[in-house]
C-alpha cells in the first residue's frame, strides 16, 4: 500500500493530476482492448473458412454437404445462417435474419465506441493538464520579480508539456487499435450481408426457374 502512494505522489509531483488520471485511463482501456481481443476470438470473428464453404455449397444446390459445413462451424455466424437455411424463405425470415445479425454484430462492437472517446479527448485532457502547467510556470516567474531564474521557467514548461505527451501516448495507440476493430466488424458485414443474400438467391435455384431455362431456349433456338 504504501509503495502505491509513493508511486502516486511521484506521478502527482512530476506531471500532476491530469497525468495520474490519463494513467489511469491508460489501464481502463488496456483492459478493454484486452477483454475485446478475447471476445473476437471466442467468437472466431474473421474465421469462417467453414461457413464460407457452406454458403458456396448451398450456392451450387449441394444442400447437404452445405448442412454438414455449417454444423461444423464454431462462428457466431453460424447459428444466424443455420436459421436462414434451415426455415421456408420467405421475407419475414430473411427480415428477422438480418436483425439476428444485426444483434450479434452490436454485441461485438460494445465498447468500441468508450475507446473511440478515449481517442479523441485524451489528446484533449493533456492539452488542459499543459495549460494548467503553463499558467503555474507563469504565475513562479511573475512571483520571482526581477531576479528571474530561467531554470525554473524550464523546469515549469517541460512539466507542463508532459500532459500533452502522456495524451499522445494513450490517444495514438487507442486510435490505432479502434481502426483495426472497425475494420474488422466492416469485412464482418460485408462476409455476412454476401452470405445471407446467397442463402435467399442461389445460384441453383435462378438455374433452375422454368422460366429461365425456357428463355434460354428460346434464345438458343
């Protein structure tokens, strides 16, 4: 206990509170970034190397190797597509489909948002904690009068600018680590707005509309 008071003294007297509460922002958002890495890969977020199989399956009309595919498949998209092929199509299903993808996408973006306000004002409370640091660095120099010590203009103004450093270094990381989760739930939809769509339109199903078979002869002949 008393080595963590010493160490939060020696944070207060260096860079102050603005330093002591980015620093503790700093470890709020490792723990965030570390329980959302956890989170994408239990739920195999980028691996669909199965579901990818059963969607091309049930494309070319292969419905049972497309069935056994998908039940080999440990993705959080798996239980989303087994609905979508596993039921009558009708609008309704696919309506409730995409809100059941939907719903498992919100889950993985929880917290995205917390990382992306750390981001933007941490860069912000370090400028505070720097203009806080500055006024007080002025304030020593117009209380020396006239047997001004430069030395202790410097001593206030690197202090001062330590805040905006200590906010760079949370902010650029977080910015970092939240592009890469965005982009990741980005290709997320992109791979599952491709496959639902597949699920309701297959290519075998077009093939084999009367329909269009009778056109197709029509045109040949």
């Amino acid at each position: 206990m008393t080595l963590i008071q010493d160490a939060i003294s020696r944070v207060l007297d260096l860079g102050g509170p603005v330093v002591l509460l980015l620093l503790c922002v700093s470890v709020l958002t490792a723990a965030l970034v570390l329980y959302k890495l956890w989170q994408y890969q239990a739920a195999r977020v980028g691996r669909h190397r199965q579901l990818a199989a059963a969607v091309a399956a049930w494309d070319l009309g292969d419905r049972e190797h497309a069935l056994r595919m998908l039940g080999e498949s440990r993705s959080y998209l798996g239980p989303v597509l087994r609905m979508a092929l596993s039921a009558p199509q009708t609008a309704e299903l696919s309506a409730r489909v995409d809100a059941e993808a939907e719903t498992q996408f919100a889950q993985l973006e929880r917290g995205l948002g917390a990382l992306d306000v750390v981001a933007q004002l941490a860069p912000l409370m370090g400028l505070f904690g720097t203009v806080i640091g500055m006024i007080e660095a002025f304030q020593k120099l117009q209380s020396a009068g006239s047997s001004v010590d430069p030395s202790l203009l410097a001593g206030g103004i690197w202090v001062a600018l330590l805040t905006t450093a200590a906010g760079l270094a949370v902010a650029m990381p977080t910015s970092l680590v939240l592009s890469w989760l965005t982009a990741r739930m980005q290709r997320e939809r992109v791979f599952a707005n491709q496959a639902l769509r597949v699920a309701f339109a297959p290519q075998s199903s077009a093939e084999a509309d009367p329909a269009q078979a009778m056109g197709s002869l029509a045109h040949a002949g």
